[in-house]
C-alpha cells in the first residue's frame, strides 16, 4: 500500500516538473520571440507575392541592386514565377540562359530570361544592348532615346547617325541632336559622343538649331538624362552626370579619349554663331 502511495507521489511530483519545465519552455520561447527579429518576414517576403522557391533565394545583394536599379522585388518576382525561375536561378544577378546578362537586366528590358537571343535575329541580347540595338526587336532596329538636360530646358531626341561626313550629320542636326557612329550606346561602356547646334544660319530648316545655345551654363554636377524606349514599350533612363567642361579645336584628341569606363561627351560650336572651336562638357554615368 505504502508503495503505492509512494508511486502517486512520485507521479505527481513528475507531473509538476514536465508542468513547470514546459512552462519555463513557454516563457524563454516568449521572450525570444518578442525581443528578436525572428518574428520579421525580410522586406522582400512581406512583398512577395511570387513563388515560394523565389524568396528563399533573395538576399541583400539582390536587395540593394534592386535598390539601385528602381526595381520593385515584388514585381521582379512574379516575372521571375513568370518565366520558371527558382533558387540560384532567379537571383537578380543570375544568368541562367548565359548570355551574359543579369536577370536584373533581362527584366529591365523586357528580354527572354531562359533565351540568349530573345527576338531570335542572331544576336545575344548582351550583344545588342552593348551596341545600342533593341534586344527584344529583331534586325537593326534601334531604341528611341531622349536626352534631357533639365537645367537648360533641353529636351530633344537623338538621332543615331550612320556616317561620320559633316554633311551627313547636318542633316541629323536638323532633327534632333546626333550621336556619333561608332561611340557608345547610352548607359554603355565607352566614350558616348553627342553634337547639337548652338546656333545656326536663320535660314536654317529645323526645330533643333539652337538646342545646345546655353550649353556653358552646366557645371560639374549638373545633370544629364538620356532616356532609351524599346519597341516592347521598356523605358531605361541613363544619369550622367557634369564632370568637366572646356573649349577646344574640333579635332582634340580629348573629345574622343575614350577610357572603357561609361562617359558622355556633349559637343557643340563654340563661340555661338561660328564653327571655329567646340564647347565640350563630359560626364559620368552614375545611379
Ligand atoms: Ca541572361
Ligand atoms: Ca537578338
């Protein structure tokens, strides 16, 4: 009988222990997860709306050049679901059809993220955005750019000049302001070199005679927007920004240095109304 007894107590007393052990359990799990952040979706998660693959693959890399990028990852992910992107392969740095472009990229321009060549005419679509060439429209077809120069009211289209003969390009001036052939593409690599009048004869047929007039009012750190549209409707705006300006003879040698790193040169005559020298003004390309 005693024995009995003694067996209920020590029952009992177990049962207090598991009954106070899971209370401290309780307890320490609380206060861990009220003063963590383990009850924190990340930023992406909270906007994702995607597959659930995707979102375990996001990290702050990804974070930031979206950041950087004006990419919204809520929308990047559904693209991604879109286009069957998972883990590794739906990073934005990723390039799973290896054309060398970035997911990121792909999405920004509307291309085929799983095919190299998206418009199928035999060229990457690395190939034709380094070239200026509309990645998602096959042939030769060209992105319309904009180049907006906020603080001197300029805003004009650009005109992507075929040849290098002055006469040529007075035709090109006529319409717009000319990117001279065989320099870079916006938001590209290289030397990007483009020309507007300052003045013109008053005879002179064209809305753009005058375009560049008040070019010398820039300083280092004025802003310059060259905006690209694909056929596909995908809009990239490129900022440069004023890092020099100088007058010079028209063949300077520093108009068309070209270092490899994305550089804008503007180009117009100088002083107004003669063709006797060049006011120049570079910038860099930056976020
Ligand atoms: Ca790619
Ligand atoms: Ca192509």
């Amino acid at each position: 009988m005693t024995s009995i007894i003694n067996f209920f107590k020590k029952f009992k007393n177990g049962l207090k222990t598991v009954a106070f052990a899971a209370l401290v359990f309780l307890a320490v799990y609380a206060i861990l997860y009220y003063s963590t952040s383990w009850n924190t979706q990340p930023v992406f998660e909270k906007a994702s709306t995607g597959g659930s693959s995707f979102a375990g693959s996001i990290n702050s890399d990804d974070q930031s050049l979206a950041a950087a990028n004006g990419i919204v990852l809520a929308d990047y992910n559904i693209w991604a679901s879109q286009n069957g992107l998972k883990g590794a392969n739906a990073k934005l740095n990723a390039d799973p059809d290896g054309d060398g472009l970035p997911n990121y990229l792909e999405y920004l321009h509307g291309t085929d993220p799983n095919k190299a060549d998206t418009d199928g005419d035999g060229y990457t679509d690395k190939q034709e955005i380094t070239n200026g060439y509309d990645p998602a429209a096959p042939g030769d077809a060209r992105p319309a750019v904009e180049l907006t120069i906020a603080k001197i009211n300029v805003t004009a289209p650009m005109v992507w000049s075929k040849s290098e003969n002055e006469n040529d390009q007075l035709i090109d001036l006529a319409i717009g302001v000319a990117h001279f052939p065989q320099t870079a593409s916006p938001g590209q690599n290289g030397n990007m070199i483009i020309s507007g009048h300052s003045s013109n004869y008053i005879w002179a047929k064209g809305s753009y005679n005058y375009i560049f007039k008040n070019l010398n009012n820039l300083i280092p750190g004025d802003i310059v927007d060259v905006k690209t549209v694909q056929q596909n409707g995908k809009i990239i705006t490129f900022h440069y920004k004023i890092s020099e300006k100088f007058t010079t003879v028209p063949n300077d040698a520093r108009i068309f240095e070209d270092s490899g790193s994305p550089v804008l040169t503007l180009s117009t005559c100088w002083p107004l109304g003669t063709n006797l020298r060049r006011l120049i003004v570079k910038g860099d390309l930056v976020q």
